[in-house]
C-alpha cells in the first residue's frame, strides 16, 4: 500500500494552479496519506493546502526533442 502521493508540475504558476481542484479532490478521498507537491514556482502558490508538504526543485527549462 502507498503513504505518500507526489505531485509534480514543470510548468508555472498557472498550471500549478490549475491543479488545485485535482489536488484537493485527492486528498478528501485519501486522507490518510502525506502529500508533497514539486514544482519550481513560488512556494506561497499553494500554501493554502495545508495538506501539503512543498518541494521547490531546480528544473531547467523544457529541451525540445528531436527526431533522429
């Protein structure tokens, strides 16, 4: 069985936000577990879950792929 759920998101501020309603459905169904979310906005973006455990990380930005 799991006792943590990552969330993690390598965009910005709006798509962080954008998943709060996704965030805050799953933990009213798993309560029981801890929650961290990683992302590499502001760590205020969503201090209102108190739920949550923030993890600021360093991503560099998005390399584009090529086709070989």
């Amino acid at each position: 069985m799991f006792s943590k759920i990552i969330f993690y998101s390598h965009f910005h501020n709006g798509d962080v936000h954008v998943s709060r309603t996704f965030v805050r459905d799953i933990i009213a169904q798993f309560p029981n577990m801890s929650y961290e979310y990683w992302h590499r906005n502001h760590p205020d973006v969503l201090k209102d879950i108190k739920q949550l455990k923030l993890s600021l990380i360093h991503i560099s930005e998005p390399t584009r792929l090529r086709r070989i």
